[in-house]
C-alpha cells in the first residue's frame, strides 16, 4: 500500500529538501518505487537538489488539475531507476482535494511504494493540499531550540487541523562537539520540547551540501555520516528497529 509521507517544518531551511533527496534515495535503494513530489510552489528547487533540473517539464498541479496523466508527468531519476520526481508549478496554483486525491490514486495505481512530499516552510495555506493525501508527516528540525519550537507547532498543526495521525521528527545538522559541551539540545531535551517521538538523526555533513549544489546524491557516498542517516531512516520507514547511530 502507498504511503504518503509529508515532509513539513516550523522554521525554514532546516532541511526538508535534503531529507526528501536523501530518503527518497535510500528507498529506492532498498527497492523500493519512489515519487517525490515538490510541493513548495514558487520555491522549489528539489530537482536542483536531485541533479534532475533538466528532466522536469510537468509539474504536480498538472496532474492535480488533469491536464496530464502522472506517467507522462514523473521524471526519472539518471541513477537510481526506482526513483521518479514530480516538481512544483512557478506560481501557486488553484487546486482541489479531488484533484489531489487523484493523484494519489495514480501514484498508488502505477505501483508507487512511497510518496515523499517536500513541503513549503512553516504553515501556509497551500500546505493543505498536501496534508489532505498524507498518511503520516516527518517534522525536520535542527536541535536549535527556536527551530524545535517551531516543530511542535508545526507538528501540532498537522495533527489538530489537518488529522495527521502518524507524526515523527528528524534532527537534522547534530553537532555532537556542541551537545557535549552543553551547547546545544541532546536528542532527550529535543523529544520533550517537541512531543514527538524521533525517526532519525542527521549530522552536520559538508559533503551534503556540496551534493546539494552539484546535484551528486549523498547516497552515492558509502561512508558518508549523513548518507547512512538516511539509510537508517528509510529502514525504519519500513518498520526495521534500527538502533540510533552514535555521533
Ligand atoms: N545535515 C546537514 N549538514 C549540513 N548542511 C545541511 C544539512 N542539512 C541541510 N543542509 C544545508 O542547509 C541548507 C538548507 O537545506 P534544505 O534546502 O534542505 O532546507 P529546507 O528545509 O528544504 O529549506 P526551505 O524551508 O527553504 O525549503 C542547504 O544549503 C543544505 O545543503
Ligand atoms: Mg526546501
């Protein structure tokens, strides 16, 4: 059964995006048939991120609005065949729950395994559309404790107005030199102020970001620290308990 996975936050620039790029990955990895779907109308720059900027041409809201069937919308990712990216339309669209709902039909009937939507920052309107189809949310946060503040909120949003049921979060860019020296929230202090229970952790990782300016998957590197963050995630996606990885 397809699982739709939106991928929110609080503050900016916490990483939804590299999350998104980085699991999506390490899904397809596992086998698995993946559509990612940038949902960050007017901002987006997943296909930046997955090295696919030249392969997008139809965005979500095309499908969404029936203009186009999703097989002739989805670009294929140029090395991890399993993986496919829908983008998000330059300006924000007018959309409907049906719509919506239709594309998640397709994607369920194409034989899609995961639906990973990478939200727009904070709580804007437009990100109804994508909790409307989502089955469960990741809140990605850094361990700053604005940005935590922000995930609760978020997190409390997608549980009380959009009914989200399964919320998890990702401490995303760890510092464990930080944490050691009592400068920074530890995993512990993190999960209480946010109320979520944890599906990951990422460490601060140089390699990410120049990945993320080249469009390289950080997946392709073997020893990687946030590479096997994200390996480790997407086996606990799949119900494996995977212990957390020490920083
Ligand atoms: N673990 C990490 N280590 C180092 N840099 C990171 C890490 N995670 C993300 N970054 C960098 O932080 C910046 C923001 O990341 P990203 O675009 O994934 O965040 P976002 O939450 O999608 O942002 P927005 O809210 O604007 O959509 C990028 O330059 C990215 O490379
Ligand atoms: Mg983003």
């Amino acid at each position: 059964m397809l699982k739709v996975i939106l991928v929110a936050s609080g503050k900016g620039g916490t990483g939804k995006t590299s999350f998104t790029a980085g699991t999506g990955a390490a899904l397809s990895q596992l086998g698995h048939r993946v559509l990612l779907i940038d949902g960050d109308c007017g901002l987006r720059n997943l296909d930046i991120v997955l090295g696919m900027s030249d392969r997008v041409v139809y965005s979500f809201a095309d499908v969404a609005g029936g203009a186009v069937p999703l097989a002739d919308a989805t670009a294929r990712h140029p090395v991890f065949e399993s993986l496919s990216l829908l983008t998000a339309p330059v300006a924000l669209p007018a959309l409907s729950e049906r719509g919506m709902d239709q594309l998640a039909v397709q994607a369920e009937e194409a034989g899609y395994d995961y639906l990973l939507l990478d939200g727009p920052a904070g709580l804007p309107a437009e990100l109804s559309w994508l909790a409307h189809i989502a089955t469960q949310a990741v809140v990605v946060t850094t361990p700053d404790s604005a940005c935590i503040r922000g995930a609760e909120r978020a997190a409390r949003t997608l549980e009380e107005e959009y009914c989200i049921a399964r919320i998890r979060m990702v401490l995303n860019r760890v510092r464990p030199q930080l944490i050691r020296h009592g400068m920074a929230n530890n995993v512990d202090d993190a999960m209480d102020e946010a109320g979520l229970s944890l599906l990951g952790l990422i460490p601060e990782d140089e390699d990410l970001i120049a990945c993320g300016n080249s469009g390289k998957s950080i997946l392709s590197m073997k020893k990687n620290g946030a590479a096997c963050a994200f390996r480790n995630i997407a086996r606990r996606l799949e119900g494996e308990r995977v212990p957390l990885m020490k920083l």
